[in-house]
C-alpha cells in the first residue's frame, strides 16, 4: 500500500459518499420521493416520478460503486451523465459559479469522477481484490477507463435530455 492508494482511497470515499448522500436526500428527505418527482416535473424532466428514481438510484449506486471503487468507469460515467443533466436543466442559467447556484460544482464532481477512472481505483479497491492479474482489469483504468467513463456518461446524459428534457415555456411578465 502507497500514499498514491491512500490518496485515491480518500477521493473516492468522499466523492462516492457525497453523491450517494445526494440519491439518498432524493428518496427520504424533506418531500421524499414524491416532492423530487414534482421538481423534475417543474423543470421539464418528464416524467417527474421516472427521472427521480433513476436520478436517486443512479446517485446511490454511482456514488457507492465509486467509493468502493467496483468498476470504477461505470460509477464514474454515472457522474457525468448525472452532473451533465443537473448542470444542462438546472445550473446552466446561473453561470459558472456555484455561490450563484451555476454549474461548477456538477464540473468538478464529473471532472474528478474521470480522474478517478483515469488513474484507477487503486490497490485499496475491490476492483483491485477482485480482478486485478485478469485482462478484464486492463478496461478498469488508464486510456480505456477515461475512455469508458466520458463516453458512457455523456451518451447517457445527453440521451436522457435529448429523449426527456422538454423545459417549461417562460412566462412573459
């Protein structure tokens, strides 16, 4: 064990964590289930019952399938299809910086889930205890994990949008 998988180990808890938080506010916090339903409704990602369980559980499972670092370039696209929809339907009007609710965080979230990929879950993942010394292990980091990580999650986030976002008409006023 190295600084390097230590290092990685602590990145990937707290990405992982952070995100599976956000899955799980969806499913119980205030509103629960049916309160995140009727804001993806409100902001046009329709309809509103189907993207909040797939946003929650996407969130859940990403986040937690990266912290333990389990195909890492899997939970990794899962960040970016994520953070690319929350930045395209939500954050993009407000600008770059999150102090005004823009979309800097969704970057920086995708951006260090396919570093993550890049670099490999490291010695302290189960991507590591489970299949390290096969050739499958090869796919899970370097060129093919970043690779896999950006063109999984940006074929899903521009699929979801392109297929459900429907942005509600701005009133005049």
């Amino acid at each position: 064990m190295t600084a390097y998988d230590v290092g990685l180990l602590i990145l990937r808890v707290v990405l992982g964590l952070t995100m599976a938080a956000h899955g799980y506010n969806k499913f119980f916090g205030k509103g629960g289930l049916k309160g995140t339903a009727g804001w993806f409704d409100s902001m046009g990602m329709k309809p509103g019952m189907f993207h909040a369980r797939i946003a929650a559980g996407t969130e859940m499972a990403a986040g937690l399938g990266l912290a333990v670092g389990l195909l890492t370039p899997i939970p990794a696209a899962g960040f970016v299809a994520l953070m690319l929809v929350a930045a395209w339907t939500v954050h993009r009007p407000n600008g770059f910086f999150i102090v005004k609710e823009g979309w800097e965080y969704n970057l920086v979230l995708a951006v260090a889930a396919v570093a993550v990929a890049t670099l490999g879950a490291g010695k302290l993942s189960l991507d590591y205890l489970l299949l390290s010394g096969t050739g499958f292990y090869d796919l899970l980091h370097g060129w093919w994990g970043l690779v896999i990580a950006v063109a999984l999650g940006l074929a899903g986030g521009i699929g979801q949008l392109v297929i459900f976002y429907r942005p509600p008409a701005k009133t005049g006023g």
